[in-house]
C-alpha cells in the first residue's frame, strides 16, 4: 500500500495533545496526572472517548489498561502499540501522551484511508507507567506481563501508604493486578513511539531514533531508623539523626553513579524525613533511589556494593538501616526485525534516522518478553523531560505518527524473525 496516506493529520493531533493536557492537577508544577489522582481517572475517561470515536471496541483489563481494538481481516494474535498518559509530578504535556494519542490517529487515518490490516490492532493505555511512591513503575504493562507480584503490593511508599490498599482506593481488584492477563495471550508483536526525553537526535539534526534497547533499572528504598530528640539539648556525639545517615547515602548513590560505565545513572529522587522540624533531630528518613544502565554487568553488582557502604555509615551514626530493592526491569534489546522494519519504513519516508539506547524505562520492556517488541523515537528540545519544559514540535510528532503507522503496517504483512539488526543503509 501507499503508506504516504497515512500521514496523520496534524492540526487534529496537536490540539488533542491539548486538549488531554488540560486535564492535569491543579496544584502541581507543569501537566501534573500522577497515576492514581483523580484528573488521570479523568483524563482516562476522556481517552476512552477518543479511542470509541475513532471506531475502536474500547474495554478495560483486569490490570487497569485501557485497550482498544480494531478487528483485522484474518484476527489471530493481536499486533500491538500504545503507551501511557499518567506524569510525573511537575511532568510535561508529551511523555507517554504522544504514543497513545498518536496510535489513535494512526487507527483514523488506517479507517479514513479504508485500510484494513491482518492482525487485529490493540491500542493500548497502559496503567501508571511513571514510578510511584511505592518504589516501581510500568504497573499496568508489569500486571498484563505476569511479573507483579504480591510483595509489590505490599510495598508501602515514601507516602506511608500501602500500593495495593492505593490501587483499591481507585477501583482496581488486586487480584485482577495480579492476573497475568497478556501472557497467557500470544501477540503479533508491539511497537510503541514516545519522545527521546534525551539530547542526541536534536543535537544531531535527526528526525527518528530506532530503539535497540532500554536501559535496566534497579530501584531501593530505604528506611534510616534513628532516634528523635531534642535539637537545643542532644549533643552532637550522642545522635542517632537518621537524616545524616540519609544524606551520606546520598553521597553514596552519586559516587556509585560516577563511578559506572558510561551509560551508568543513579539518582536519589524522593526523601521523606520524621518528624521534619528544625528543633528535632530527625528520627527517621525514607529515601527512594534507581540506577540505570545498559551494562547489565555492572548493574547486577549495584546491590551488593551499595549497600555494604550506606549499612556501614549508617552504623557510624547509629542508624538502624532497612532497605528494600526492586529491579523494575534489566537490560532489555528491541527485536531485530522490528528495528529493521522501522528503519526501512523511516527510509521509506524519507526520514532520517539513528539507531540508539533508550535511558528512560517504558513499557516496552516489558511487553518484550512477550513479543517481538520496538520503540521509535522523535526528538525533545534541549533533551528536556519530566519537566514543564519538554517539547516535540507537531512537524515531529506527526513524523513520527506516520512512521508509528507504515511500521505497523509492515508488522503486520511481516514476520519478525530476524535476528540482526542490519544498522544503517
Ligand atoms: C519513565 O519515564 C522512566 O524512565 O522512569
Ligand atoms: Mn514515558
Ligand atoms: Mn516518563
């Protein structure tokens, strides 16, 4: 077929992407929809809308995403894409947002074309995907996959709430969480578009990254148990300041983050502290940290060396110390053939291209345990994200949405056996 008509419609996306944009919490920085909060049910509703207007059968699964289907001619396993609409706090309009509004303009422009495809499509909005308070992310897209497990839900957060109590709270079962929906489902394969959130197709002057693989990630949380006191009265050589004991491990993370490969990241990025007033010696500190990398060699021995050196301070200053680790996913590499395929449909429409890493997690890493699974990339001013001031213009956006539509349009008439990925031509 002609994939040339299927470019999106530009204006018609680009003011959708505002539209869902005004659905943010009021109170917060930028376009604020934490998973959970009442604009992101909201905002849910709205997408359920868009994906029934543009002719798909919408339903809900027992993970909590949203998924709409339009029926192919022959069925069989579905072919897949979508992404997510929940933010982080003080979040940007673009993360997560581009890929499933824009898959539901690929699903208009398939219908007004009166292109059908094979394989039935799914569009999928994938619950909570942004890291929450309990230390883990990709929730919706962890549940279908089968690997939530029932120790996540017991985890309770740097809020002191419990995960599963939270996700009742908003309607979800936690059985239905926990009910490995997609994997007992075999699928045709998934392809998700999202913006970079990093520098280097911008620096580059390129209009797509083909995604050869997502960074591992490997989470903690931890509790610094020190003792309250009296700050006028207790002397410094007889606390027990769990902040201190925080703070060095603060240090910790950083060093450990300098001292890895190249693509090594570890960051501290919530931090609770008890009772929190200046005239307390702190009694108590959660602190929540990740670290990135695509080396899962390195990443693999974080755990061990980490903590030896934050118990060991802790103990200087008589802390108890109780960490709890996640890993959210390890390395994982897109499929060869659905990076060929991308790249050979970006050649196709004239866009430029580079095949590279992806630093930020996506559901994508998950659903690639189940199917042969690819991302592609359009790029973000100044590599901005999780910030109000991510940026895509609505030219890229919509480059990217055509690509997202000739892709799936090959997924679907191809098989994804390759084992190769063929770099550029
Ligand atoms: C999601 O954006 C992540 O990389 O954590
Ligand atoms: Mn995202
Ligand atoms: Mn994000």
């Amino acid at each position: 077929m002609n994939v040339e008509l299927l470019e999106p419609d530009r204006e018609r996306l680009w003011s959708e992407l505002h539209d869902l944009a005004r659905l943010s919490e009021a109170d917060s920085a930028g376009w604020t929809r934490r998973v959970f909060s009442e604009p992101y049910r909201a905002a849910r509703d709205w997408v359920r809308g868009r994906m029934r207007d543009a002719g798909l059968a919408v339903t809900t699964d027992p993970a909590g995403n949203i998924v709409g289907r339009l029926p192919g001619r022959h069925g069989g396993p579905p072919l897949v894409t979508g992404s997510h609409t929940d933010t982080v706090e003080g979040g940007g309009r673009f993360d997560g947002v581009v890929g499933v509004l824009g898959a539901i303009e690929v699903v208009r422009r398939l219908r007004e074309t009166g292109t059908q495809l094979d394989h039935d499509l799914l569009v999928v909005d994938f619950l909570g995907e942004e890291v929450n308070p309990y230390s883990g992310s990709c929730l919706g897209s962890q549940a279908a996959t089968g690997v939530l497990t029932a120790d996540t839900l017991d985890r309770t957060g740097v809020d002191g709430k419990r995960l599963g109590d939270v996700a009742t709270a908003f309607g979800l079962d936690p059985d239905g969480l926990l009910a490995p929906t997609w994997a007992m489902q075999r699928l045709h394969g998934y392809l998700e578009l999202h913006i970079e959130q990093g520098p280097t197709l911008e620096q580059r002057g390129l209009d797509i990254g083909v995604v050869t693989a997502i960074v591992g990630i490997e989470r903690f949380l931890a509790t610094f148990i020190g003792r309250a006191d009296h700050a006028g009265t207790r002397r410094m050589g007889d606390r027990r300041d769990a902040l201190v004991a925080a703070a060095k491990a603060v240090l910790t993370v950083e060093r450990e983050g300098c001292a890895g490969p190249d693509s090594a990241v570890a960051t501290c990025g919530a931090l609770r502290i008890e009772p929190g007033a200046e005239n307390v010696v702190p009694g108590r500190a959660l602190l929540a940290a990740e670290f990135r990398s695509e080396d899962q060699t390195w990443l693999s021995g974080v755990r061990r060396r980490v903590v030896d050196e934050i118990a060991r301070h802790s103990a200087e200053n008589g802390v108890e110390l109780l960490v709890d680790w996640s890993a959210d996913n390890p390395v994982v590499p897109t499929n060869p053939s659905v990076q060929n395929l991308a790249a050979a449909a970006a050649d196709e429409l004239g866009a430029s291209w580079l095949a590279m890493p992806s630093g930020a997690g996506h559901d994508a890493a998950h659903l690639a345990a189940r199917c042969p699974a690819g991302m592609i990339f359009v790029p973000s001013r100044d590599g901005r994200s999780h910030c109000p001031d991510e940026w895509t213009d609505a030219a890229q956006i919509a480059t990217g949405v055509h690509l997202l539509a000739a892709s799936l349009v090959r997924m679907d008439q191809q098989a994804t056996v390759d084992t190769e990925f063929a770099g550029p031509r």
